[in-house]
C-alpha cells in the first residue's frame, strides 16, 4: 500500500496551493481573464504533442461551453462552473502518462445509468473526436 506522494503528486499539490493564493488576490473583474491568461500560458509550456492536443481541446471546450470558465488546477488546464472543476486536461507529461487525459470530475452532468466514462486518453484528436468532446462538455456544463 501507498503511503507516501510521489514527486509530480507533490509538485501538483504546491502548484494548487500557488493557484489558491493568487486566486485570492486577483481584481474580481479582472480574475477570469487573468485565469484564462493562466491556463493559455500553462498550455504554451507544453511539449509540442500535449501543447497541440490543449490548444484544440482549449478552444473546444470553450465553444462548446462558454458558461464554464478556465482556471488552473493542481497545474492542469481545467474548465470550471461556479469555481467547481467540471472538467480538466492533463497532459502525458504532467505524471509521465504515456497519454495525456481529458478527464470530468462528478460536477459534470454526464450520468448514463450506473455507469459512464469519467476520463478518456487522448493521444491525438481527429474531426470525430472533437465532436465527441463537444458534445461531451457541452452535456457536462449542463
């Protein structure tokens, strides 16, 4: 049994702590373009593939769903409704995946009978993905 936190789970954790605070400083009527900013340059940080893959994912989510608004959280591109997470990009280099995650936490509303899909691999993203996404966040902002 695991008992300690690896590295990359520590350095998130710091990172989420870093976010909180500067959070708690920010202008309210500057905060979500400021976290937008946040989350465009965590994505510009990314390697070549996982940068790709946010950058697409970025502008689909937003489209898709521009009641959600983008924020950073423990380092990753997240997407979130009333400062709730509904769902979050991780990139394969964040915890050394061999791919990167498009992941939705319980805010999201995609319950499908006792069971659905909460996270999904992503190694590249094709027309019909992007459609899948779309669909999927904007069912998840609901």
């Amino acid at each position: 049994m695991k008992t300690t936190f690896s590295d990359a789970e520590k350095a998130a954790m710091r990172e989420h702590a870093r976010e909180v605070r500067t959070s708690a400083k920010r202008d309210p009527r500057t905060a979500q373009a400021e976290a937008e900013r946040d989350v465009l340059a965590k994505i510009a940080e990314m390697e070549p593939a996982d940068r790709a893959i946010g950058e697409r994912l970025h502008a689909i989510i937003t489209a898709a769903a521009p009641g959600l608004a983008p924020k950073l959280w423990y380092g990753m591109p997240a997407y979130a409704r009333d400062g709730k997470v509904v769902c979050f990009y991780q990139c394969a280099r964040k915890f050394n995946s061999r791919y990167a995650t498009l992941g939705f936490s319980d805010e999201a509303n995609l319950d499908d009978g006792a069971m659905w899909p909460s996270a999904f691999a992503l190694t590249e993203l094709t027309a019909a993905d992007e459609e899948r996404i779309a669909a999927l966040v904007a069912r998840a902002a609901r």
